[in-house]
C-alpha cells in the first residue's frame, strides 16, 4: 500500500470517527422523540449512558499513555504533554462513577455529603455550575479546535514537536464544534450527559490518530492497513463494555435482609415526618431528601420520626444526610398531572443495585419506596 493510499484510508477514517460521534446526537434526538421515559433512563446514573462515557474515556488515557511511551522511545523527550491528558481521561472516568462508590456501596467524607449536591465523592460536582460549565466548553473548544487550527502553522507545529505537543487531528473539528453547539444549546435535559459520551469517543478517536504515526513509522501494520475497521471495532467495544457494565451494576447490589428491613423501617418514618404537617412539598419536586431539606427549609426532617431511629441504630451519618443502608440518598418525588386529576407523592430508595428503575408515578424494580400521598392535586400534604 502506497502512501497516498494510507493517506486516503486515513482520511476514511476521520469521516467514520466523525459520524460516530455524531451519530449519538442523532440517537438521542430519535429517543428523546420516541420515548422520553427510554431517553431518561439511558441518561440515569449506572447507566449505558454514563457507562459509555467512563469507557471513552478509559480508552483514551490508554491510547494517550501507549503514545507517551513510543513517543519517548522514538523522541527521547519527556512526554509530558500525552501523560497530562492520558491523567486528566482517567480522572473524568473515575469522576463520572463517582471513584466507584455507587459500585461499592461506601459512604463518602462528610464533606462531599454537605457540599456535593448528589451526595458522591467527586469533586466536579462541588465546583459552582457556572464555572463547571465554562471548563467544560474551555476544554471542547480549547483541546478540539484552537489546537488544531494553531497546529496548521508549520512554525508552530515544529516548535510543539519539540516540546513534544499534539494537537487533535483537524478532521476531528467538526465534530468537537458539533458537541460545543450541541452543549451551548441543551436542547433537553440530561443533554451535558450526551455531551460527555460525545466528548469521550472525541478524545479516545484523537488518541489513536496520535498512536498511528507513533506506532507505526515507516512500517505497514494491522492499525495501518485497517484504520477505519480499527476506529468502528473500539466504537463497538465501547458501547458493549457500556452495555454489560450496565447490566453488571444492575445486579451489583447485594440484597442484604436486614438492609432491605431498615429500608421499610426508614421509609414509613420519613412518611410519618411528611404526614405530619411539619413538612411542606407541592408539585414537580424531585429531589435528594438533603437537598429538599436544605433548599426548603425543611429543618423538621432533622428531629422527626426518621431522626430519632438513631435511638435504634440508625447511624448518625445517615440520618443527617438521609443516606439509605447501601448509602445512596433517599429521594421524594411529588408529582401533578397538568389537569390536575392526580398528584402523587412518594419517597423511595434506589434499593441493592443503587440504580433509579422508579418511573414517575410508580415505585418499579427494586427500588424500595412509600407512598404518602396519592390522589386528586392539593395544596398541601398532610394527615387528613
């Protein structure tokens, strides 16, 4: 194979790499139409979604250090610059699992259960959101647009070789400016977790384009014969690890008796502190019982019927954070159809697999919830 037929198969490549991230748009755009139950459930926490993206990712800062090394092999520098994103891949994919602790069931550091609005260890999630969100569009247009386009200047180029700097390849812009408009955007919710599978696969199909010349040189092998069957083999690899992560964490959970007992237990006495007319909720809430209690004021929860269960055992822990027994928060969902024929109000627990399965008018899976109120919209809830 010549090299103006590398050069086409390579140029092949980019296409497919583009159109397979740009295809999960198009995907979640169908799904999103489709079926918005299907579309939330693939966005939800421990799901195919989120399980894509910590792959993406995982893959990258693989490709990203076997280019550290060659490079260091060929080159002789210090990698720095491939070691630096290789680091920063891994942790957004630990970041994204929160380090494991949905995996494991451990209770973070009281400090990520007070500042940490979904009650985890990571550290992204403390950051204000604005400023989270400004990194995020710095790194999408930063990494996968000013790089390239200062990468065409042949004097630049020279000097970042020497400094052992690589940009993305140009044939991947359009799809990082595809995932910064999609992002600036945010047509629907959970967009930012699309976007993020998105700018995973963006940066692992950049970390093989930088892999190719450091691999291969002046030889032809599998990687260069191949490309494009290379780029759509690890997009497939991907989304199945994603896949049977997703269905490992579904049953990961252990269904521990005297959990699911303490569960009911909690449950029917947060219940009792909801009917008591201590506590206010109305319609469209859906929050972690901590949030509710601190964005609302809620402060009864704090000495009602669920606090005082720490006089049979209940860990203080838990009860300040109202954290499950596999320590997952506790979460009310009050919910009004528009004309106002039913409300439901509900408090629930992601169960052993701490996965959300419950829709919005119903406790599905095994999730463990009560209901506290189910009827006709009011005002208020209360014990009459």
């Amino acid at each position: 194979m010549g090299v103006s037929d590398q050069s086409r198969d390579l140029r092949r490549a980019a296409i497919v790499a583009n159109l397979l991230i740009l295809a999960t748009w198009a995907y979640a755009a169908i799904l999103q139409w489709a079926s918005n139950d299907d579309y939330l459930r693939a966005g939800q926490e421990d799901g195919t979604l989120e399980w894509g993206t910590v792959w993406a990712f995982l893959f990258a800062a693989v490709f990203n250090l076997v280019a550290a090394v060659c490079f260091r092999r060929t080159a002789g520098g210090v990698p720095w610059f491939w070691v630096g994103v290789s680091v920063f891949c891994f942790v957004v994919a630990m970041e994204e699992i929160s380090w494991g602790q949905r995996l494991l069931g451990y209770r973070p550091p009281v400090y990520f259960l007070e500042n940490n609005f979904q009650q985890e260890l990571n550290v992204h999630n403390v950051i204000p959101t604005g400023l989270r969100k400004l990194a995020l569009k710095g790194i999408i247009l930063g990494y996968g647009l000013v790089l390239p386009a200062l990468a065409m200047s042949t004097r630049i180029r020279r000097l970042w070789s020497r400094l052992g700097i690589m940009a993305p390849p140009l044939a991947l812009a359009p799809s990082f400016f595809a995932i910064y408009i999609y992002y600036e955007a945010y047509p629907w919710s959970l967009t930012g977790e699309w976007v993020e599978l998105m700018l995973g696969l963006g940066f692992m199909f950049a970390a093989m384009a930088a892999v190719h010349p450091l691999v291969v040189g002046p030889k032809l092998t599998a990687l260069a014969a191949r490309p494009t069957s290379t780029v759509v083999s690890v997009w497939i690899l991907v989304l199945g690890l994603g896949l049977v992560q997703t269905a490992i964490s579904q049953s990961a959970g252990k269904v521990h008796p005297g959990n699911l007992e303490a569960a009911r237990i909690e449950l029917e006495a947060l219940k009792e502190d909801f009917l008591s007319g201590e506590v206010e909720t109305r319609c469209s809430r859906h929050k972690r019982l901590y949030t509710f209690k601190e964005e609302y004021e809620q402060d009864y929860l704090l000495a009602g019927e669920f606090a005082h269960l720490t006089a049979r055992g209940l860990p203080e822990d838990r009860a300040a954070y109202f954290l499950d027994p596999w320590n997952s928060p506790y979460w009310i969902r009050d919910r009004c159809k528009s004309d106002g024929s039913r409300r439901i109000v509900f408090i629930y627990s992601f169960g052993p697999n701490r996965r959300r399965e419950s829709g919005k008018y119903e406790i599905r899976g095994d999730d463990i919830g009560v209901i506290v109120y189910d009827g006709k919209k009011r005002r208020r809830i209360d014990s009459d």
